[in-house]
C-alpha cells in the first residue's frame, strides 16, 4: 500500500522532529501494511521547505531505512499551501511533486476557506502539465460549509484525498460523516495518511482500509490503493464521474 500524504521527514515541519521519530513512525507505517511513502513535507507561510531541502532528507530516511532493513521505500514530494507563485515557484524548481518524477502535486488550502483564485489557479496547473490533488477536502471548513465546492473542483478535473483517521472519526463525526459523503459521490480519489507521528496524528491506514472494504466493498477500497500506485508510476487516473452531496437544506450535514 501506497501513502502519498506523510510528515515523516525529520526537523523540517510539525511532523517528525528527530531522526528517532522518523522511525518510530516508519516501523508503523510497516506494521500498518504501507510499502511506499512519497513524503509530503509542508511548504506554506510557516515551514517553508523547498525541494533542495526535501531531497536532502529524503536521502537522510532513505539511510535510516537501510540502517535498520525496513521493508520500505520513501520518495520525495510536498505539500503545497495554494498560493499565487505557485507555478512560478514550480518552474524555479522550488516545488516538488509526488514522488519528484510524476505529475501530481498535493495542494492544501488554508484550512479556514477556500480560496476565490483555486478554480483559475487549478486550470493553470493543468495547462503547465500538473495534476493538483486536493488534500483533505473534509477538513476545510469553506467545503464543510458547501460541499459543493468540491463538486466544482472535482468536475474541473481536480483529483481529492481523505485522510484515513477522518475516516476512522479522530477529527470527528461531523467529518467522519462527510468523508463518507464524499466517498459515496466519488468526490474524492486517494486514502492517505497525512501522519505527523504515532500517537495524536498516527497512520490509521489499515483501520481506514478495513472501515471502506466494510462499507463499500473491497473494489473501492482496491480503487484508491491503485490510484495511489498511479501517483507514483506517473500513470493517468480515469475517475468515476462524480455527483453532489444531497443535503437535507443546510442542515443536513449536522
Ligand atoms: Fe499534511
């Protein structure tokens, strides 16, 4: 199993702080049955990691996995706080995307709204070549408000990704409960961790897994680990159209 959403490089945001905790964390992404992280680093206002850096530390985990013979493989990547440079910065070579050989990127809005220029900043990625993915769409309170926003960006030609402990309630039942909307509307493409650390901001992979194969049978759940394969491939991903989420008024999502 593939995990494209993961703090997992040490000292260089609010993920990981120490090389100790890098493999803390990576003996239980092992224990959790993921083959292959494409890490995913912030790069916003606050930690603003570019990709010089990121490959340093990716080779840095690469060692610690060689050091200590774990079944895993680690490729770069980022998480991309949307912002105006953005495309600029990317052909600067300040950004990376997953895996540093594909062309999916992660994007993260600011976690209080959405922001009025994604739509036309989205369209500017895809015509310079680059797949955005749109990072936990459920935990944004602009989309909490109105789902429907992630309708228009997924109709746009935007791919989406939950995060697993979402799925499993940690953030709530409010957005355990959209999760599940947004999986039944095939608004979103990729199950990934965004884990910070074992305890508070853990992996939940297996118990998300184990929650979809439930739910909605084991095609779904086999859908989003072979998108997550087509991310770091560099493969094309054909998602199933997707519809809006039928609220009862505004109401309906409480
Ligand atoms: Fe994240």
């Amino acid at each position: 199993m593939i995990d494209i959403h993961c703090h997992i490089l040490p000292g260089i945001d609010d993920g990981a702080k120490t090389a100790l905790d890098t493999l803390t964390m990576l003996k239980s992404a092992v224990d959790e049955g993921i083959t292959t992280i494409a890490v995913s680093p912030h790069h916003n206002p606050q930690y603003n990691n570019e990709r010089p850096l990121i490959l340093e530390k990716v080779a840095e985990v690469q060692q610690i996995v060689r050091e200590n013979q774990l079944p895993i493989e680690i490729l770069p990547g980022q998480e991309v706080r949307i912002y105006g440079d953005l495309l600029q910065d990317y052909a600067a070579g300040k950004l990376v995307t997953s895996s540093d050989r594909s062309h999916y990127m992660l994007i993260e809005f600011p976690s209080n709204h959405v922001p009025k220029y994604a739509t036309q900043l989205f369209y500017d990625m895809n015509l310079n070549g680059l797949q955005p993915i749109l990072v936990h769409p459920e935990r944004n309170a602009g989309i909490i408000e109105n789902p429907d926003l992630l309708y228009e960006f997924v109709e746009q030609g935007v791919l989406s990704q939950i995060t697993a402990s979402s799925i499993t309630g940690h953030f709530g039942k409010k957005i355990q409960k959209l999760s599940f909307q947004i999986i039944e509307n095939d608004l979103t493409h990729f199950v990934a961790s965004d884990a910070h650390n074992v305890t508070s901001r853990a992996f939940k992979m297996r118990e998300a897994f184990e929650i979809i194969t439930d739910q909605y049978g084991f095609s779904t759940a086999q859908m989003f680990r072979e998108n997550g394969q087509a991310v770091i491939a560099d493969r094309t991903i054909y998602p199933n159209s997707p519809s809006k989420i039928k609220t009862k008024k505004f109401f309906g999502l409480f």
